[in-house]
C-alpha cells in the first residue's frame, strides 16, 4: 500500500483583521491525505471549512502570513 502524502496540513491556523483586531477563525488545524485517498471535511454551519480550504489552495486574499516554530498562521 502506498502512503505517499498527496497533502499534508500541519498547525493551519486563520485569522481576519478589522480595525486592527486579530480574530482567530480557525484554530490549528492538521490533516493529511495520501495517495487514493479522499477527504470529507464536515461540521456546523460557520465552522470554517470553507476558510480553511480556500486558504490550503490558495485563493484567500493574504495580508499577512507569518511561520512561528513549523506553524503557518494566515491572516485576512
């Protein structure tokens, strides 16, 4: 069986700016997928799977990004 890691998410976190307050939406998130592997990503309303997907591929509007000790923290 082949593991081979397709994608691999480690300590994703997500933050929108407004008057230069820092309002964390998505809180350290990790995940991995390997090779013929699929991913459902489920929860409530407004939990931030869509956020979360749409910074992984790139289409969030990134003000900041800052790596802190193998994090990734993205703000918006």
């Amino acid at each position: 069986m082949n593991t081979q890691k397709t994608l691999l998410i480690k300590d994703l976190s997500i933050s929108f700016v407004k008057d230069k307050i820092h309002n964390e939406v998505i809180h350290s998130i990790s995940y991995s997928v390997n090779n013929n592997e699929i991913l459902g990503i489920v929860g409530e309303s407004g939990s931030g799977k869509s956020v979360s997907s749409l910074a992984i591929l790139g289409l969030l509007p990134v003000k900041y990004l800052k790596s802190m000790m193998d994090r990734l923290y993205l703000t918006i």
